[in-house]
C-alpha cells in the first residue's frame, strides 16, 4: 500500500510537463484502501534486491480484467517494474479465463507507452484544459449566467 500511495504521490513528466493532478495523501489512502477491498482484487509487489520498487492490482470479473493502481517508486522508474507488474497482470488474467483486459493512462506517459507496447490499443485520450488565470479574463457578463 505505501509503494501505491508513494508512487502516485509523486507523478512522472509526461509530454508538456508533470501531471496536472494531484492528490492528498489522505485521499489516495482512503481510496487505495477502498480498492484493496473490492471482490475480486489481486495485488502485486515489485520487489529488486528484496527492496519493495512498486505495486499494481486487478480485478477480473465477467472475463475482463482491469488493471488498475499501479505505481512505481520514483527511484526504480524506467528500469523495468511497471513493464514486469503490467505482464504478470496479463498472464494471471488469462490464467483467470479473461479474454480482455483494460487499463487507464495518463496520455503520454511511460505508462501508455508500456500499455500499447503491451499489445494495448488506444480507445480515447482524455484532454485536460487548464486556464491560466493570470492571463485569461472573464467575458462580460458571464458570472451573472447561471
């Protein structure tokens, strides 16, 4: 759990800069814990040199499996653990009779090139838009619509 949470904690560059997401350590606690009970959660361990480097979980259900929550400690990035946690997913999923499997990404990270590397195909890429408030100004009349 605390590799999950530490991961998570600290977001890889993507593409244009780090992640605009960010989450309390509070809020990934509570909701790493939530998602360890769900029916039917497997969790895994990355470990190197008995060192724990990152940790990942699934879930199979109706023959497909989601594979959700996996992070890598910033120190073991790009040597090998998120690719090494996606293929033990893969195969104990097919051992489970899944005959799909689906994953989230950040768009542009290591974790979609590891995905599509993987045989993932891209079904839709979520745009974050962000305003700068020190350049952008309201047009008039817009804060009396509701």
């Amino acid at each position: 759990m605390d590799a999950l949470i530490a991961g998570f904690g600290q977001p890889d560059l993507v593409p244009g800069g780090e992640s605009h997401e960010s989450f309390a350590r509070a809020a990934l606690e509570q909701a790493m814990g939530d998602m360890a009970l769900a029916e039917g959660i497997a969790r895994y361990v990355a470990q190197r040199s008995g060192e724990i480097v990152g940790a990942a979980t699934m879930r199979c259900t109706g023959g497909v499996a989601e594979l959700s929550g996996a992070a890598t400690l910033p120190a073991h990035r790009r040597t090998g653990v998120q690719s090494a946690l996606l293929t033990r997913r893969l195969q104990d999923a097919a051992a489970r009779g899944c005959d799909i499997a689906v994953v989230t990404t950040q768009p542009g990270s290591q974790s979609q090139h590891n995905a599509q590397k993987n045989g993932f195909v891209l079904l839709y890429a979520r745009a974050i838009l962000v305003r700068d408030p020190a350049v952008a100004t309201i047009p008039a009349g817009a804060a009396d619509r509701p």
